[in-house]
C-alpha cells in the first residue's frame, strides 16, 4: 500500500474536548467590552424609539468576553470539513478551489466598503463590473442577457421558470405542464411546481441519457417547458440535446438548462447554441465563489433575446450616444417579473466570480473544464474495479459509482460515506441521483492534483476491502469523530433548534 495514504485519523484537528454551546460559556455579569462612565443624562430607550423596537428581555443572552468568544467559535471551525482542508468530492455541487485573489479583489474598499443603497453615479464601478459580468457569463453559455439578482442556482430556475410562464401568459397561452427527466436535481420540479405547473417526469434510458422519443411521446402544446441539466447529474453529456430542443420548441414550449455543470463545458461547448432558451448559473459552482458557510451563493440567469423583456429589474444598462457615458440601473421594463434580490445581488459573489474570469481568461477556463473531465475519468478508472459503475462509459466532471459489489457484505453507501469520514474526508453525494441504487456520486473538480486524487481513491479502495474483511466495522463508522452515528431519522424528525437552560441544568 502506498505510504501516501492517509493515516486513520481525524485530520479535523481541533481541541479533543467537547466544546460547550456559548450559552452554556454565559457567567452573570461578564462582558466582552467596556465604555468609559455615562457624562450625558441618561434617557429612556421606551421614550425615543416606537412601541416593540425595545427589547424587554434581554434573560437569555450568554454574558462572555470577547476572548470567549473569540476561542468559542475559532474551536468549532477546527472542526469544520472545508475546501482549504482538503478534497470536497460532493458530485453535482462542484466544491473546487476558493483561489485568494477572489478575496483579496473582493475585500477591496471600494467594493467593501460601498453602501448597497449608494446612487448610480457613486457605484459606476461596480456597475461596469457586474456590466463586464454579464457579458462574460453569456459569452461563456451562449446567452443574449443575464441577470445577476438570483441568490442562488434554486432561485435562478424559479426566475428562468417565471420568465418562461411570463412570455406564454403575454402570448396569451394557457400551459400547464414542465417536463423534467427522472435524473434531475429535484430543485426542478420544484421550481416548476412553484410556477403553479404539473410537472412530467420523463425517464431517461437505459444508457442513463434523454431520449428524443421519450420527450416528443411527452411533448404537447400544454407543455410549457422542458427542464434539462446537461451534463446530466450523472455525469453524462446529453448527446441528444439539440433534437430534444427542436421537439421542444416545434410545440411551442421553451428549454430550461440547469446549468449547475456546467464546469464541464466551459469553453468548449456553449448551452445557447445547442437550443437552450434560459438557463442558470452557479457562481459558487462553476466560478470559484465559496458555498454555504463561506459566504451566500449567487445564481445568475441567462436568457436568448426572446426573454429579455421578462427579466428582473433594475437592469443594469451601459449609457450611449446623448445620453452620455457609464452605466445606470434601470427600472423601466413594462413586462419584467419584477425584483428578486434586495439592491444588487449577492454583491460580493458577483466580485469573486468576475476575478476568477478575468484571471484565468478564455484559455484557463477551457483547461478548466479539460482538467475537471479528466479528474473524474481518473478517479473512475481507479475504482471501476472495486465499486459498480452503473452508466459505464467516458464521464465529463464527475462519476456515479453505487454499493452493488458490496451487497452481500451488508455494507451500504452510507457506510461507506461514514467510513470515509475515519479518513478524513468529507463524503461525496450520496444516493443521488435517485435513478441509482446507492448512488455515490463524486465530483473532484479541476482543483484537485493526481496525488491527492490517488490517497482519495485509495481510501475508498481500503474501504471496499474492509467491507469484505470487516463488515462491521465499517458499518459502525466513523469511529474517529467527535460523534458517532447519528439517529439522523429523530435529527431530521425532532431537531433541537433552541437552547434550553434546563437541558444544561
Ligand atoms: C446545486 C444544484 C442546483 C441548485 O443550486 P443551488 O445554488 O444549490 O440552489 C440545481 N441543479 C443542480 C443539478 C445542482 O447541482
């Protein structure tokens, strides 16, 4: 065995004690400041603020320091799996690499420091970039516009969803159904549902692909739109996209690309020419933005000239000729869905995204996309023999392997994925997507080098023979944690959201 592979071992390093809640850090009467003695005379908050702005009790708030503090939340985030750590394999969620210089040109005082309801003519900096943004993101996917509001990749499907019921309804056409193939995120149905459509689950082959003749069987004039992720979740180019386009649109209906993968095809092909009609991007995806607790996501749309009435407002919009130069917000769009962000977005996101753009250029987003498809194909070739592989051909960015050759040692996925947290590392997706039995689904982004893919498979490679020689102990993992196995039915069932001063009592 290689001498590379990691130790057992947690590599999250934090204190081995338990860290308490910061409520249960409380002692009456500590503070984390201290202001010099009142030489004002005093007056009563009740007096000066409207009714219900004064807290009355404040009872339950923790009385620390800052060191406490300070100490307190800097121990949990030792705990934390996180990209700067190590490989982040989550398929379908792209966690790659957050590079520095996105945080550096973000923290930027300009871009900082700038109020959010600043007017137009203070923030023509910020507009010209998320002007050049744009213009980058429909470069990139072959779109005519694009918006920046949506907050997240769910978000820009509910808005790409919204425009496309607009342009039927100003048609005045009365469609009811979204079509959306059985291997998509379920986001999609989702979106389509809170558009007040069916939606039509259309089965993919047995190849794991779409097939023309199992869209045109679903394909009628009440269907609004077709909703496609291509690469699928399964890691597979959809070959057949541009006649699934054409059988769309002969009826009338428009195609939603989820563009959540498109990591995959970055430079190389662009959604807009294969007849997608709008569709979403992920900037904590495909550009470089942290996820979650990082910092919020951003989900901007894009849309063929067609659509571009319906999108959100304010717009932003680059002055010309009389009107002098520089860039506006502009409200004025009689048939928008109106607003979905409060002022411009995820600001911060959209600064991120573009410097990564800017700096890695055409060339490095292409070899983005050629490294992310190569990784997965590595990994894959590594584990084809020891996992099943359910869709056996040549993968774009990730992989689905499933627990088939385990079974008769009654290890499942989730024992593996809790296995793999004994050798620190963050699981994959698992049991996703739904149309594989004990899905395991891997995306290891272009960020990872063939060193650090080579420990990760070899980690699961060491799993698959314990599930032969030690059943059992892979099925009562993580043995290395803080905690072990969760009832997570009864966490998901009867979360603990609040804390209760007796339960530490
Ligand atoms: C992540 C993802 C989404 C949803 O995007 P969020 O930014 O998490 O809201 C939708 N579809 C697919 C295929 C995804 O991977």
């Amino acid at each position: 065995m290689s001498d590379r592979r990691t130790k057992v071992g947690n590599t999250a390093n934090g204190f081995a004690y338990e860290e308490p809640l910061i409520f249960e850090h409380s002692t009456d009467g500590r503070d984390g400041f201290s202001l010099p003695e009142l030489d004002v005379p005093p007056v009563d908050p009740t007096e000066l603020l409207p009714e219900g702005a004064v807290r009355e009790d404040l009872r339950d708030l923790p009385e620390v320091s800052e060191v406490d503090v300070v100490r307190h939340f800097t121990r949990l985030s030792t705990w934390n799996a996180a990209v700067d750590l190590g490989i982040y394999p989550l398929g379908s969620c792209t966690m790659k690499y957050n590079p520095k210089l996105n945080e550096k040109v973000a923290s930027l005082p300009g871009f900082a420091a700038a109020h959010p309801l600043a007017p137009d003519e203070l923030m023509q900096g910020f507009l010209q970039l998320c002007h050049g943004l744009e213009q980058q993101l429909a470069e990139v996917s072959g779109m005519d516009r694009v918006t920046l509001q949506p907050a997240a990749g769910a978000q820009g499907e509910l808005a790409g969803i919204m425009m496309i019921r607009a342009y039927h309804e100003h048609r005045g056409e009365k469609r009811s159904q979204v079509l959306v193939p059985d291997s998509a995120h379920g986001t999609n149905p989702a979106s389509a549902a809170l558009n007040g459509y069916s939606v039509t689950s259309i089965p993919t082959g047995e190849d794991g692909l779409l097939h023309p003749e199992a869209v045109e069987a679903a394909m009628t004039e009440e269907v609004a739109s077709l909703m496609i992720t291509n690469p699928s979740t399964l890691g597979l180019f959809e070959e057949h996209i541009a006649r699934i386009c054409e059988i769309v649109h002969a009826k009338g209906g428009l195609v939603y690309g989820d563009g959540a993968n498109l990591n995959a095809l970055l430079g190389i092909t662009r959604p807009g020419d294969l007849g997608i009609d709008v569709m979403h991007f992920n900037l904590h995806k495909t550009f470089s933005t942290p996820h979650g607790g990082g910092g919020p996501g951003a989900g901007p749309v894009g849309v063929k000239n067609i659509l571009a009435p319906y999108l959100p407002t304010p717009v932003i919009r680059k002055l010309g000729g009389d009107e002098g130069e520089g860039y506006v917000l502009d409200y004025e769009l009689p048939r928008s869905i109106g607003r979905l962000h409060g002022n411009n977005g995820n600001a911060g996101m959209l600064i991120r995204a573009y410097t990564y753009i800017r700096s890695l250029g055409p060339e490095g987003l292409k070899r983005c996309a050629e490294m992310a498809v190569l990784n997965a194909n590595y990994l894959l070739a590594r584990l084809r023999e020891h996992y099943h592989v359910p869709f056996d051909r040549p993968v774009l960015h990730e992989c689905v392997l499933s627990d088939k050759f385990l079974h008769e040692t009654g290890v499942t996925t989730l024992d593996v994925a809790k296995r793999l947290i004994d050798y620190g590392y963050h699981p994959p997706t698992v049991y996703f997507p739904l149309v594989v039995a004990g899905a395991i689904m891997i995306e290891p982004t272009e960020s990872e080098s063939v060193e650090s893919l080579d420990r990760f498979a070899e980690a699961l490679i060491a799993i698959a023979e314990e599930a032969h020689e030690d059943p059992e102990l892979v099925r009562t993992a993580p043995h290395h944690t803080r905690r072990t196995r969760l009832d997570e039915t009864r966490a998901a069932r009867h979360p603990v959201l609040r804390w209760q001063p007796e339960r530490s009592a």
